[in-house]
C-alpha cells in the first residue's frame, strides 16, 4: 500500500510543475520531449536505485538512507557524493513544491507570485526542524492518501469529460 501511495504522491507533486511549465516553453515537441526524457531518466535512475536496495536487503531496513549502505564499500568519496547528489534531490523537490504551490496561489494575479512563493517557504520553514526520518513517516502516508484520492478523482472526471 505505501509503494501506491509513494507513487501516487510523486505523481502529483509533478502535476504541479507539469500544469506550470507550459506558460513558460512555448513549442509543445520540446515540452513532449522534456517529460518524456526527464521521466525515462527518472524511471531508469529508480529502477537502479530499487535493484541496489534489493541486492543489499535486508540489511539496508535499519537505516535512514539506506543508499549510504550501499556506497560505504566503495570509500568516502562516492559515500559523499551520493549523499550530497540525495540532498540535491530533497532540495529540488522541496524548490519544485513551492513553485507549484506558488503558481496555484497566484494563478488569480499576474504580480503575486513572489508574495505567494515567499508565504509558502516562510509556511513550510518550521518543519525543517523536525528530524527527517519522522517528517517521511508521517507525511508520505498522508500526502500518500490524499494524492490516491486525487489521481482517482482525477481520473475519474478526465473520464467523464470524454464520454
């Protein structure tokens, strides 16, 4: 059940992004070929990630981040880079979640977009304090739920709309 919520939350944090983009890249092949290559590199770089987690299981159940598990064999250069390539990744979700949460905020006014992305930092910036292990637990089976709900919903009105 948390493989479908994990799946169905990252589809639709990329829904935000997605829906903005288009105001910005005016040709619709290179906005076709954008998604499509930036989710065949996500796709393989998940697939990869799942068989190095699966090779090393279940001894990499214990941590954390289990990645650094896995790259501690291979000295601390690579043990640093993987660590700082996955901060990168947290943080450029966490820049992509303001700006689609600042787009849809200003979506009514051409000039608030700076006050709303500055509202939604500003907003989230407490829970930077709270240990990440325990932000994962509680919110991805949250936002999980709430984003099956939606991507059904969704669906299910997409559906109508072309009957």
């Amino acid at each position: 059940m948390f493989l479908l919520f994990y799946c169905c939350y990252n589809t639709f944090l990329s829904v935000g992004v997605l829906a903005a983009i288009p105001e910005d890249i005016k040709s619709k092949s290179v906005l076709k070929a954008g998604v499509f290559f930036g989710a065949m590199g996500l796709m393989l770089l998940s697939l990869m990630l799942n068989i190095s987690l699966t090779l090393k299981s279940p001894e990499v159940f214990g941590f954390s981040i289990p990645m650094n598990c896995i790259t501690a064999g291979f000295g601390n250069l690579i043990k640093y880079a993987v660590s700082f390539c996955i901060w990168c990744e947290i943080f450029s979700t966490a820049v992509s979640d303001a700006f689609s949460v600042a787009k849809r905020l200003s979506a009514r006014r051409s000039s608030a977009y700076m006050p709303a992305c500055f509202l939604t930092v500003i907003c989230c910036l407490p829970l930077s304090f709270f240990e990440f292990e325990g932000l994962i637990s509680f919110f991805y089976p949250l936002f999980g739920a709430l984003s099956l709900f939606i991507v059904f919903r969704l669906l299910y009105v997409s559906r109508g709309i072309r009957a």
